[in-house]
C-alpha cells in the first residue's frame, strides 16, 4: 500500500460535510484508498460497488435501504452507474444533515459531476485522486521508472518496463472499448484510440483544434466535445494561457497534455528509457511530467496557468492565488539551464515574480537573486514558502 498525501485531506472532509465525491480515472486507486481508511472512518462504514448485482440488488428500493442506515457512513462505488441516486442523497441530506453520511467514488465520469453538482450543491465536497506523484513514490522507483511508467499504480509497480508498457497497453485498450463508451462518449473506440495517438504530437504545444479536425475528418464542434470529454475523464489536460497585460499581443489558444506521462510514452511506442533518451519527444515528456507532479499537489485555492506573448516572452507554468502571480516555474530537460530573455520579461510582465527553474538532478543553487534552480527532488521544498501546494504535502 503506497500512501497517499490526499488521505489526510479526505478525512478531514469527511469529518466536515454529509457527502464527499472522490473521484478520478479508473485504476488511480480511489477504492484502495478509501478501504485503507476504513479503520479510521466512523462505526463500521456500509461499502456499495454499483458494478456489484449483489449491491445493486441492496439498492431495489433505495431510499428504504439508505434511511434504514441513516446512523452509518454509506460508501458507494461506481455512482456514475447510477445517477437517479443524486436527488435522492440530496433528500436524504436535508432529512439528517450530519457530517459523514456518504463517501461517492467515480471513475471520471462527466455525468458525476453534472448530476451531483446540481443535486448536491452546498451539501458535497470533490476531490480528484491522481495519478501517483513523485513525492508519494520517492525510495521505492527511480524517478526515471517514475517518469517512464506514469502514475498508475498497476503500471508503475510492474515488474519490468516491458510488463509496465503491457499494462498501459491493456488499459487504453479497456478504457477506450469499454470504460468510454460506458461512461457517455458516443465515439467508435477506433477513432477515440486515433484521436489519443494523435495528441502525443500535440502535447505541450498549442492546441490547434482545426487541424486536429482536418486530419480525423470530422467537423471542429465534433473534435471540441472529444476533446471536452477526455478532459472531464481527466485523461487530458488543457492549460489555459494567463492574461494580465491587455495591451500585449498575447497568446490565447491553450497547450495539451496528456495527463500520464506513461500512457503518452505508451502512445508514442516509448517504452524504456533508453528509447526515450532519444526520443524527439523527450523534451515535451519532461514538461509535462513534470508540469503534472506540480499541478497533482497544489493546494485548492491555487490555479496555474502558462505565459506567453507574441514577441517570445514566456513561462510553462504561472501559479496564481487570489488572481495574483506568485511564482513563475520553467522547465527544463538539462542540468546546465538557461534562461532566455524572454522568461526575464515575463516575470516582469507578471510584476517581478520569482522563477522556479526545474531539472532533472542539478543541484539547487541560485542563478540570481530572482531564480532559483532545482531538481526534480526539491520541487516541493521552494514551492512550500509561497503556500501554492496542499499543506498535507508539507506534513
């Protein structure tokens, strides 16, 4: 059992508010973590797996069912399988609004969010369960195991490089023919797979929507909700450009990235790290696995966005808190970093914010007195005094 940093937090809130959704992809460990806490959680919790016919059965008449145990934490599993169930909690709620009523998981599903959002507002707290981060997994794999495999705790524990690679194999072969489609994306699995081996191109880049639709043959609209719904699935992730100086011609198309370093090494016929050294992807895989391990940890009240203007001024990440800049983050693929001259001129676009600069294994030292540079290991350390990253992480 890896531990994870999110469980303290998920306590918490399950000691503060009547419903609280865990939700995340499949296979990210959202019901092993739930059932290590068990010793912690109040009474003898109730466990519902809505891919269970024996629960399902339990839940012919659900409101009997749920008043009946009204005393108890009732965790339910796979909810998106039933969404009729949201105006009921939402009734049951408001009946007996104690804390720790009911723990929802699912596997990121957009019907979740929808459902439970408008049946629920007020009365549940979210949490997304990611992928495994570096901090969580440091001492037992190499970060380069880390970084290869992703965050999947199937993949990542395998025994080999060629088993892990399997293992993602099997997964996005699952998840696009059978989890997708079953969670409301109306797409053929062939063309959802076309569609995903596509974005390994476009990952850390901008994203061109256009082009993406020219080249499947479908219609910009059609491409965008793929698009939407892969992201709702957190399978994706569209980083949104920061905007603070209209006068500046700035860029407004969003960057890609495929969340899982390990599903776009999969994706990209990567699978050990001497293909990956030299890979022309290499310097894409870095920045988005390391922009994922930053973004995995920051804390709830943290955005982050990227920078960048039309004459070159630019940094990968922009974290904001309170709609202020607080920390300005580059990364790099070497341990001798430089700075261009343009992520000079976007610190002081953002008001002279200080600049994190991330490398694989360099050893921490200042470039001046603005930057910092570190190494993969020591994130976390210098993001710490600007309170971006959840303060369970620090513990």
């Amino acid at each position: 059992m890896i531990r994870r940093f999110l469980e303290k937090e998920l306590l918490e809130l399950i000691s503060d508010r009547p419903a609280v959704a865990l939700v995340g992809p499949r296979q990210v460990g959202k019901t092993t973590l739930v059932r290590s806490l068990t010793p912690q959680l109040p009474g003898e919790p109730i466990y519902l797996d809505l891919e269970s016919n024996q629960d399902i059965n339990r839940l012919q008449e659900p409101e009997l069912y749920l008043t009946d145990r009204q005393d108890k934490l009732v965790i339910v599993d796979e909810v998106q399988r039933m969404p009729e169930l949201f105006p009921l909690l939402r009734s049951l709620i408001d009946r007996h609004r104690v804390a720790g009523r009911f723990v929802l998981l699912g596997s990121a599903s957009p019907h979740l969010l929808q459902q439970s959002s408008e049946s629920l507002a007020g009365r549940i707290a979210y949490l997304e369960l990611q992928p495994l981060i570096w901090p969580e997994v440091r001492g037992q794999v190499t970060y380069q195991q880390h970084w290869l495999r992703g965050g999947y705790p199937d993949v990542l524990l395998a025994p080999s490089d060629r088993l892990a690679n399997r293992r993602m194999n099997d997964f996005i072969q699952a998840y696009v023919e059978r989890d997708l489609p079953a969670l409301g994306l109306g797409a053929s699995p062939a063309r959802v797979r076309t569609l995903l081996s596509m974005l390994v191109s476009v990952h850390a880049n901008l994203l061109n929507t256009s082009e993406l639709s020219r080249s499947l043959g479908l219609s910009v609209p059609t491409v965008q909700s793929y698009l939407d719904f892969l992201e709702n699935a957190f399978l994706i992730r569209r980083l949104a450009p920061y905007f603070v100086n209209l006068t500046k011609r700035l860029v407004k198309t969003p960057k890609l990235y495929l969340r899982d370093s390990g599903m776009f090494h999969t994706l990209a016929a990567i699978d050990s790290i001497d293909v990956l050294t030299g890979s022309l992807y290499i310097g894409s895989s870095w920045e988005g696995y390391v922009i994922q391990q930053v973004l995995a940890s920051l804390s709830y009240d943290t955005q982050a966005y990227f920078y960048r203007t039309a004459d070159g001024s630019e940094l990968d990440l922009v974290l904001v808190r309170g709609g202020e800049p607080i920390i300005g983050i580059e990364i790099k693929y070497t341990n001798a970093p430089k700075l261009s001259r343009g992520n000079y001129i976007a610190s002081r676009d953002l008001g002279d914010i200080p600049l994190l600069v991330i490398t694989p294994s360099a050893e921490d030292f200042r470039l001046s007195e603005q930057v910092q540079i570190c190494s993969l290991s020591t994130i976390w350390q210098h993001l710490i005094p600007f309170k971006v990253i959840s303060s369970w992480l620090t513990e």
